[in-house]
C-alpha cells in the first residue's frame, strides 16, 4: 500500500495561505498515514522511545493547541499539555480512538485557519497565555505557523518510518 496526498497549489505566492494550505496538507498526510490501522496496531510501539502512533496523534492536536490558541491567542485551555501523561512523557487515554483524535486535529485546523485568516504574520502573540507579560520577546504569528509547519512534516516523516515498520505501507 502506497498513500500520496497532492500538495498545495505551486502558483500560492501569498505566505499566509501558502502556509495554512502546507498545514492542511499535512494534516491530510498525518490522516492517510494513521488510517486503515488497527487499534492495536495505532497503540503499539515499534520504536525503543516507546511512543505510538496515537500518542504522536495527540500530540499534534494538542502541540497546535499551545502555539495558536493557548500561545498566539492567549486563550486559556483546559488542558494545554494533554498529550502528556505520566513521566512527562505522550499519554492516550485507553478511550481515546484515532477517529476521535482525527477529528480533533482537523477541528484545531478549522480553528488555526479562522485565526489567521486577516491577521498579518508580522503580528505578535499575546500576552498572557503560554508567553507572559515580563517583557520576554513574544513571537509573531509567522514564526508560530512556520515552527507548527516544520513540527507536522517532521513528525509526518517519523510516521512514515514507524507506518513501514508496522505493515510495510510507505509514503511519498
């Protein structure tokens, strides 16, 4: 089995919509690659770290969380760290299933876009949230999707690796 999902038109010239479709798209590449497991199989680990492919899952849906709504925002969250268990390390709750995270990771994409969607990437996060109001350097809304970009293709690629591993199903 072989997956591909098409990339982002290559005539996108404005960076903002260049970078929330590149996001879009690797939330589509995060679900071709977690769909069609077992649960089983989503909740074993093949790596000597010892994380699994739903806890990755998790951690996507809440790492988004921290950096638009809880960081750029400076919304409060119920659980900004959710997707840490115990010893500080990526925790699924036994009733968590990977449709319920799946859609978590699109609904927190539907949220990303309709924050960004006006807002100028040279604009500052705010205070109060996940950066406190100390006079520390916030960062812009630019740094935050490009930082949130680079953590979905890099975990993307560690998928890839860990999807062979299980069933032999590569990517591009």
């Amino acid at each position: 089995m072989t997956f591909t999902v098409p990339e982002p038109d290559q005539q996108l010239s404005d960076p903002s919509a260049l970078l929330l479709d590149y996001l879009d798209y690797y939330r589509s590449v995060i679900g071709a690659k977690v769909e069609g497991m077992s649960d089983a199989d989503l909740r074993a680990s093949r790596l000597p770290s010892g994380w699994t492919l739903l806890e990755l899952l998790k951690h996507l849906v809440h790492m988004e969380q921290r950096w638009l709504r809880w960081g750029f925002r400076g919304e409060q969250v119920a659980e900004p760290w959710g997707d840490r268990g115990p010893a500080d390390r990526w925790y699924v709750r036994p009733q968590e299933s990977a449709a319920d995270l799946l859609a978590a990771l699109h609904t927190g994409g539907e949220r990303t876009r309709a924050i960004v969607t006006g807002t100028p990437l040279g604009t500052l996060a705010a205070a109060g949230g996940r950066f406190p109001d100390d006079g520390t350097p916030r960062p812009t809304l630019g740094w935050i999707l490009f930082h949130v970009l680079q953590e979905y293709a890099r975990h993307a690629g560690h998928l890839d690796i860990v999807r062979e591993l299980t069933d032999g199903a590569t990517g591009s």
